[in-house]
C-alpha cells in the first residue's frame, strides 16, 4: 500500500479496531471464563477435600479410642499379676486377649511385656518365645523412659514372620507404682488404606496418616511394605510449624512425585494427622472438561470472525490502495500533461531565441576582427558572455522540451559513476562529503553522456545550495524491475540513479513545480529554475523519467530512471582540438530562409575562405545543385518554410549525389534527431565561426560523415 494519509487512517482505524477486537474480545472471554471455573473448581476441590478431613479424621479418633480401650481392658484383666503368674496363665489370657483381638479388625495382635522387654503373654502367639527381647523397640523405650502416656511408634517389621504394622502402647505400673512393663498393640495399616480406598471414588486422590515426624503410618495410595517418611523440610512439616491442628498446602510428593493440593488435621488427643490431597491434574483435567465445550464452539467462531474482519480490512486496504494509485497516476498525468505543454512551449521560445543569439554571436564574431578600442572590447566580452548564458539557458529549455539533438552511447554506470566523484568534488564545497553506492552487476544504458553528466551536476549544486553548512551527498544505483505501468508511467528493466542530500528539503507545496522550468526558491541571481527542468528533460528523452522526493528540513532525493540496454559499453573516444581553419578553399551551398543569419553565415564563410551561394529554401537549394554548379559543401538549416525542410533536403542529396557532404544546422527542431540518427552531421545553434570552421572542415574531411557537436 502507498504512504499512510490522514484520510487513510481515518478509514482503517475502525476495522483495524475490529480486527483486533474480534480477537481479542473472545480471548479475554476466554480467560475470565477458565479463570472463573478454576477458581470455582479448586473452591470445590477444597470443599471435597474439608469433607474427606471430616470423614478420615473420625474414623481414626475412632480407631484410636478402641485401641485405647483395649488397652484399659488388658490392664484390667493383669491387674495384680505378677509375670510369673501371668506365664502360669498364658493359655488363659491367650485365649481371652484373642477373642479381644477377633471382634478389633483393625488389631493385629495384643502384646504385654515385662520390664525388660520380654513377652509375658500375646493373643497371637502360645507360648510366646521366652528369649525374645523387644527392649529396643521406640514403642517400649519411651514407656520406659518415662510415662508417655498412649504412645504411637513407627511402623515397623516383625520379629516373628514378616508383617508390617506400627505399635500402641502405654506402660503398666506395679502396686508400687513403678514401671512393671508394656501393653503395645500392633495395629495393621491396610485397616486404614483399605477404609481410604473404599470412600476416595473419585473424591480425592490420596489418604494419609501421619506422624508429626513425618512418618507415614499408613497412605493410599500405598507403595507397598516400604517406610515412607518425609523430610525435616517438606511442605507438610512447614505446614504444621505454621499451624499445627490444620491447614493446607501444594507441594509435589516426595514419595511418588506428584504435585497435590493437600489438606491436613490433628487427630484431637494423639500426635497423628490425617491428610487428604487432590492432584493440581485433576483440577487442570476438570478445568479442561469444562473449557473444552466451550472452546470447540468459541474457536471456530471466533477464527470466523478474525477472517471476516481481515478480509474485510484487506479488501478496504486494497480499494484504498488502488484509489490511491489511481489518484497518483492521475496526478502525474496532469503533471506530464502540464509539463509537455510548457515544453512545447518553451521549445518554440528556444527556436527563435537561438536565432537571435546566432546574429548577435555572429556580428560579435566580425566585429572582433577589426581594431578596436579596450573599453570596446570589453564591451564586446560582455555582450559574447551574455550571449553564452542564453545559449545555456536555451540549451536546459530544450532539454526540458525534450527537442535537444540526442546523441546516446552505451554507458557502464558503474565505472562512470566513480570517475565522476573528482568533476563533482570540484563542483562542491570541502565541508561536504561524497558518498558512492553502486552496487556490483549493475546494467548498462544508453544515454547522452553530455547531457547525463549536466544532470547529475544540475543537481548535484542543487543539492550544494541546499546545504550551506555542509552535509552529504549520497549517490546510489541500482537495478530495477518495473511491472505496473501506473506507477511511474514506465514499465521494463531500468537503472535507477538517485542523489540524496542532508539539505534543507524542499516543502510539500513546491514538491510538484520542481521540474518545470523558471520554477526556483532561490533569490534573485541565485538560480535560473532550469537545473531539474533539464534532468525531467534529459530523464524523459532517453525513454526514462525523474522523481523527486523530500520533506522540508530532512533532505531531498532526485532519483533518474533510465532504460536498460544490452549493448556492450566502449570507452570513450578522447576529443582532440582541433585547430582553426583559415584560407579554405571550396564551394558552399548555405541554404537559410532568416536573412539576418543567412548575412551573419555568409561573412564567416567568406572570411573563412569559401565560396558561398546562398539559397532562401530547400527547392531554391535543388535547383543550383541540378543546375551543375560544383559544390563541395551543402550548409542548411534544418527549419524552413515549404513543403521541404533541411532534413529532407539532405536526403534529396544524399540520393542524388552520395559523396557531396551535408551539414545541417538547428536552434530547435523536432526533427533533428532523426536526421542525426539518419548519419547526418548536425551543428547548434548558436554557433561562433570558430565552430563553424571546426565542423566544416571535419565534414568534407571526413565520408561518411558522422555526428558531431
């Protein structure tokens, strides 16, 4: 798309808004919406998990409270028994400590030892081995050491086969009061793993009970007969520091590595806790479950909607582009329209103009040929140097008009470009710099090398008046591909030239005038307004154009597009001076319809040394040549009136007689390049003797005769 205009912007702000919208609207439905069912998800999670407390943290307090009792009533049964009355009654207190045990399903056996550790009586075992010694045990340790009350051990393997189970035990005292022994009771953890088994259903995903240690007592799900105790510093042990009957935490397991939202409580009246957790997973899965219906209708519609609006943005951009395109064809239409006009104009100006510098240059010419005093040749100086600025200002004109003869040559940019920096740092100040781009590979054209060289000077003191306080001057090329017509009026491969300076810029209401001619900023002597007049000019007759872009105080770039040739460049052939002819000798037929100029010619002629015959129009010309007079030389101008112009009068001669020579002359003719294209040697106007005498002389010296300045 072209550059971003305010009436531009004015159309794509909305759907840009809505493009953005129709995205970002849903997305952040989306989010509140997963937000909103995560926060009411995990709600429910901890609600499940408080109700699983509930349930776990009774039944425990529960399993505890029969152990206790059981306890008691052992105690009851051996009060006032000595250990060796308790032996001599084993069978007895085996058989009612077992029918305890049968109606306690989470009892594994009933246990009472002697001081020093050895069993007296179990409800498993008759008669229960007299050299076992259990005094190492932490369950009879801390009975031992002191009351502890009802103690809780660590689960633990038995010395008798190999069943897993922890220890409950309270100490037994004599009639002294003294420490007489243990009652413990092996509790069996799949009591409390299978209860939690059969209430999770989905619930919660793990159970646990707890030392405050952190030695689990028994868990679900289970990792088989393997101790599984936490770590001084897990989330659990941080948990209870902070609040120690209850609370929650996340944390990833250390026993199977799962990340769960835990809660916790103390069973009242024991160093236990019981957990429950819930996988953050499962809360993800549900999460998941319930954006998924939603997502699956949402997506697709929300895609829907994306693409209608960037369609809908992209077709506007693309009308909007091509109404702009079309604006800036059109503007550049009526610009080139304008521009021809005044070059037709300006090119008639141009015609008459030389014509009246021809005389004035031609009477200086005589006039310097005879004495005079200083202060009359100063004037003279003065009227040749005012005559040679109209003859450069013509010269722009008609470049401008694209009436200037052409004389292309194939020209390697690349090369060029470098040679020229030195005629350019010349042109320009010290304070600023020179900078060449000009890329390997670039491609030949096919150019008029005098007038590509006046360009890129034209505009390279442009660019030096723009900068007085010194800058830079860029010069790039490269090549270029033009596929739409509409775009510069140009389509095909093309070199493209630009010079860029740091100036001062041009404003945006002068920016469409700098082509034409008499068009300048500049004060008063500065500037004649003809300098990118004769870059438009040169650009556009060698099949190419020129585009100026800037912005007031950020610098300029004219940019040459020029065709592209496949010709093979030849250097250039070095111009000798040559010296000037006097006393020559031969016939000239001069062929000019201006009387004034016709006077002026003759004289130098005749000066020079020839014979001169002086025809008034072209079919006057063809009767002194028919007529048999020998002539060496036929010197017309190109414009006449009649039905014959000089181009056409030379090639009446060149049909006739093939080796007399013909010069033709022009200030302005829109024929002359297709006679110099023809082969014919043609002069401007205006032109001194000196001139005159030069290409005369080159013209009958030289057949077949070739273009010459």
């Amino acid at each position: 798309m072209g550059r971003v205009t305010p009436k531009s912007r004015a159309v794509f702000w909305p759907l840009q808004l809505l493009v953005v919208a129709s995205l970002l609207g849903p997305a952040l439905f989306f989010a509140y919406t997963a937000w909103d069912d995560y926060r009411r998800i995990r709600q429910h999670a901890d609600e499940r998990i408080e109700r699983a407390l509930d349930v776990v943290q009774e039944h425990s307090l529960k399993a505890f409270q029969t152990i206790e009792r059981t306890i008691a009533e052992t105690n009851e049964v051996l009060r006032d028994l000595t250990p060796e009355q308790i032996r001599a009654e084993e069978a007895r207190l085996q058989s009612r400590l077992r029918r305890t045990q049968d109606v306690l399903p989470q009892i594994e056996s009933i246990w009472v030892f002697d001081k020093a550790g050895r069993p007296l009586v179990s409800s498993t075992v008759l008669p229960v081995p007299r050299d076992l010694d259990n005094s190492d045990r932490d369950y009879f340790k801390a009975q031992a050491e002191q009351d502890s009350g009802t103690y809780i051990g660590k689960t633990i393997t038995s010395r008798i086969g190999d069943i897993r189970f922890f220890v409950v035990s309270q100490r037994r005292a004599g009639a002294d009061g003294t420490f007489d022994g243990v009652v413990a009771i092996s509790v069996r953890p799949e009591h409390f793993r299978d209860f939690y088994g059969r209430i999770a259903r989905g619930i919660a995903d793990s159970f646990g009970m707890i030392r405050a240690d952190g030695e689990f007592l028994a868990r679900y799900p289970s990792r088989g007969n393997e101790p599984m105790r936490l770590n001084a510093r897990s989330g659990f042990a941080r948990s209870i520091e902070q609040d120690p009957l209850s609370g929650r935490f996340l944390a990833v397991s250390q026993i199977d590595g799962i990340e769960r939202r835990i809660g916790y409580r103390k069973v009242p009246g024991y160093p236990v806790y019981v957990q429950v957790g819930v996988e953050t997973a499962a809360v993800w899965r549900e999460l998941w479950s319930q954006m998924s219906w939603l997502l699956a209708f949402g997506i697709p519609a929300t895609l829907g909607l994306f693409a209608i609006s960037l369609l809908a943005l992209q077709r506007t951009r693309s009308f909007q582009a091509e109404v702009e395109r079309r604006e800036m064809a059109e503007a550049a239409l009526k610009q080139a329209q304008r521009l021809e006009a005044v070059g037709h104009l300006t090119g008639g100006v141009a015609h008459d103009f030389n014509n009246l510098l021809m005389v004035v240059k031609g009477n200086v010419d005589r006039l310097r040929r005879y004495a005079m005093e200083e202060r009359q040749k100063r004037s003279l100086d003065a009227i040749e140097t005012a005559a040679g600025r109209g003859a450069s200002l013509v010269r722009q004109l008609l470049s401008f008009s694209r009436q200037q003869t052409h004389e292309p040559e194939v020209v390697d940019l690349s090369g060029y470009l470098l040679d020229l920096q030195d005629m350019l740092r010349s042109s320009l100040r010290g304070d600023i710099a020179i900078e060449m781009r000009v890329p390997p590979g670039l491609w030949n054209t096919k150019v008029d090398l005098s007038e590509l060289e006046l360009a890129i000077l034209n505009i390279a003191v442009n660019a030096r008046d723009a900068m007085p306080d010194g800058g830079r001057l860029l010069i790039e090329a490269w090549n270029l591909n033009l596929r739409d017509p509409d775009v510069l009026g140009l389509q095909g491969e093309f070199v493209a030239l630009s010079l860029t300076d740091t100036g001062s810029g041009i404003p945006e209401d002068v920016l469409p005038h700098v082509f034409e001619p008499f068009y300048t900023t500049k004060a008063v002597g500065k500037g004649t307004g003809l300098g990118l007049s004769q870059v438009y000019g040169f650009a556009k007759q060698s099949g190419g154009t020129a585009t100026a872009l800037a912005e007031a105080g950020r610098g300029t770039t004219i940019t040459l597009y020029l065709p592209r040739t496949t010709e093979v460049a030849t250097g250039a052939l070095p111009q000798v001076a040559e010296p000037p002819v006097r006393n020559a000798h031969g016939h000239i037929l001069l062929v000019e319809d201006n009387g004034d100029i016709a006077e002026v010619t003759r004289a130098s002629l005749e000066e020079i040394g020839f014979q001169v015959t002086h025809a008034a129009d072209a079919r006057a010309a063809l009767a002194v040549l028919r007529s048999g007079i020998r002539v060496d030389l036929v010197f017309s101008d190109i414009v006449m009136p009649g039905d014959l112009n000089g181009a056409d009068l030379a090639r009446i001669v060149r049909s006739e007689q093939p080796s007399l020579p013909v010069l033709l002359a022009t200030g302005y003719s829109n024929v002359a390049q297709a006679a110099m294209d023809d082969g014919f040697t043609i002069l401007r106007k205006p032109y001194d003797s000196a001139e005159l005498s030069a290409c005369i002389h080159r013209a009958i010296g030289i057949v077949p005769l070739k273009a010459s300045a």
